[in-house]
C-alpha cells in the first residue's frame, strides 16, 4: 500500500515524466515521417473522405453481436508443443512449452494490397505462447487456466515471465499461458518494429481479428483440456485486446483489463495526430473510431459478467490515461482500481492484482481444481 497523499503526488510526477518522454518516442511522429506516411501526408478532407471508405468497408461485419460473422467460428487449436523447461512455485511444478499453431491471414477486407501486406510476415503465420502447464496426478481434475497478453512492442518470453506475477498465478492452482499478439515478438519480421497496430485502420482492424481468431483457439484448447474455467489479463494493448475478447467470447469466464488501451482516436488526438481547424480535427477523431469501431470493446454487449471483470489504471499514466480504465469500466460495469504510478513505473500496482486476487476467488477461480 502506497501511504501519504504527498508520496503519491510524488510518484505520480515521476512516473507521468518516464511515460511522456518513452511515450513520444511511442506515439510522436516526426514531420518527415508523417510525409513518408501516406495515410498521415493526407490532408483533412482526404483523410475524413478515407475514414468514411474503411467505416464503408467493415459495415459488411454487421450484425457485430454475430461474432462469427467477422471473427470466425471458435475451433480448439493443435498446437505443436517443444518443452523448454520447468517452473516451480511454492509446491507447484510446472511444464513450460512453447507452442505454435497454425494462424489464419486471409483479411476481411478484399483489398488485394492490403490482404498481401498483411500476408507478407512469415513469423505471423503461425500463433504463439508460452504454456506454463502444472502438473496432474493420473485423473486428476483439470485446472483453471488464464491466458496473459502483452502490450505494444512486448511479448518476448523472457521478460513477459517478470512482467507478469507468474508465481502467484502458478501457486494458486492456475495453468498459464503467455500469448504473443500478431506482427509482435516470434510473430513479428526479425529486427523490425510491430507492423500492427499501424497507420491504416484496416491494418489494424484485421490484426485484432487475427489475434481474437487465436486467443478464441487458445481459449477452446484449454477447455478441451478439462479446465474448469478460463480468464485472461492484458495489459495496455493487450489490456484492448483482452477488452474485446471480454465481448466476443461466451467461454471467457474472468478477465483483468491493465493500464488499458481504449481508443485509438482517443490516443491520436492526444498525440497531436489530426491535421486541419479545429473542427475537422474533432471530424477526424470520431471517423476514426467509427473506422475501428469493428473491433472496439465499446461496441458489442459483455459477455463477461461486470464482477468478474475488473480494470486497473495508473493516475500518472501518460500512454494510457487513466480515463481509458475509466471508460472501460463503465462499459462493463466493473471494479475500477486506481494506483498512484503510471504506464512504465507501475508503482503501487499490487492493490490491483490483490482486487483481481478477490474476484477471481469469489468467482471460485483459485478452487476450481
């Protein structure tokens, strides 16, 4: 627990200069850069006139609450498991395997540059996590699983296994598993930065439902293994990620949204990234979500009950600010857990993991073995 309101204030300041100063190197475009960018050398009418024809293009996805319409249908994954090692926490030994399976890369949208662009990334042909698998006596019950998603420009193992509080999840009788996102980590083309999510809408649209696809499968996988139940964590982009899933997926039984993505257009215009008056600049901002709204955790009904979800922010989060966790917990009516750090120093974030601790006990998570 984080004592006075001045230590607060304190962190808060720090934590809020780390994110800005990363932040722009996340977020900020430089105006070279933004030339060489065909979507950003757009001026305001090209760019709203843009918009209007992607917002045109995932209309075909309606009726969004038909998931399968834009997702797929959810099929349990085959993955090909290599053992890597083991894990011990407390009592508990666990196998650790990476796996592979087979990724769909066909777009929705039938733009033949779009959908070869899409496709050109070898690495992003297959999905990926690392399973971290405990245990069982012969016939004994499945356990709960819970599947972690990384953020922006993260997934590599080696730090997502300290990122995460692999320990704790281990202990309490959980099997896990580290997703990697599409175009990220193993997924992603070597030495080169993600290319999702990207400067096209559309880009980005088919890499959520790419990764939506893969997180469905992993979620059967381990139902079809016996786990009683099934929850996932994201944090930041995978905070988004997991968001979405939270309204696509009927056998996601928890989740936990951490220092939460919620809007794309929300993070542009904070970023200065819309040209023109002020008026065309506020035009783009809502094309801009309309554009995403597809795969927007805003714009199906939860399928996730509001108190088994619970959203965790930084008040001196500058990559994504607090009100990002706010909007998303009023969507799904969820515990919202406020913690005095920010987006990179996540100082003080323990308070959320004890509240997602709480809810995942009362939704007989840590029994369910």
């Amino acid at each position: 627990m984080i004592g006075s309101s001045i230590g607060k204030r304190l962190i808060g300041t720090v934590s809020s200069s780390v994110d800005r100063l990363v932040g722009r190197g996340l977020t900020g475009r430089s105006a070279n850069a933004r030339k060489r960018s065909r979507a950003e050398s757009l001026g305001p009418e090209e760019r709203a006139a843009a918009l209007r024809q992607i917002e045109t293009v995932y209309a075909a996805a309606a009726p969004l609450e038909s998931v399968d319409r834009f997702f797929g249908e959810a099929v349990a994954c085959d993955p090909k498991l290599v053992k890597v090692g083991q894990r011990r926490a407390g009592k508990i030994t666990a196998d650790v395997f990476d796996a592979r399976w087979i990724s769909r890369t066909t777009t929705f949208c039938d733009d033949p540059q779009l959908s070869a662009r899409f496709s050109a990334v070898v690495e992003n042909h297959s999905a990926a996590a690392r399973m971290f698998l405990g245990r069982r006596s012969g016939g004994g019950p499945g356990r709960p699983a819970v599947i972690l998603v990384h953020g922006y420009r993260a997934g590599q193992y080696a730090i997502e296994e300290h990122v995460w509080p692999m320990s704790w999840l281990l202990e309490r009788g959980l099997d896990v598993a580290l997703f990697v996102l599409p175009f990220h980590a193993v997924r992603a083309e070597p030495r080169s930065p993600p290319r999702f999510p990207g400067t096209d809408p559309r880009f980005t649209n088919e890499a959520f439902r790419q990764g939506i696809a893969d997180l469905r499968a992993l979620v059967a996988f381990f139902r079809a293994r016996g786990a009683p139940l099934v929850g996932a964590m994201g944090m930041s982009l995978g905070g988004y990620t997991v968001g979405l899933l939270s309204t696509v997926e009927p056998a996601l039984a928890f989740s936990a949204l951490l220092i939460p993505l919620a809007s794309f257009a929300d993070v542009a215009l904070e970023a200065g990234r819309f040209v023109g008056t002020v008026d065309q600049q506020r035009e783009q901002h809502e094309l801009l979500e309309r554009a995403h709204h597809v795969v927007s955790p805003f714009a199906r009904t939860p399928k996730v009950p509001g108190d088994a979800l619970v959203v965790v922010g930084g008040e001196g989060d500058r990559i994504t600010p607090i009100s990002h966790a706010e909007k998303l917990s009023r969507h799904f009516d969820s515990e919202l857990v406020r913690f005095p750090g920010g987006h990179l120093l996540q100082i003080g974030r323990s308070d959320g993991f004890r509240a997602i601790g709480r809810m995942m006990k009362k939704h007989g998570v840590f029994d369910a073995r």
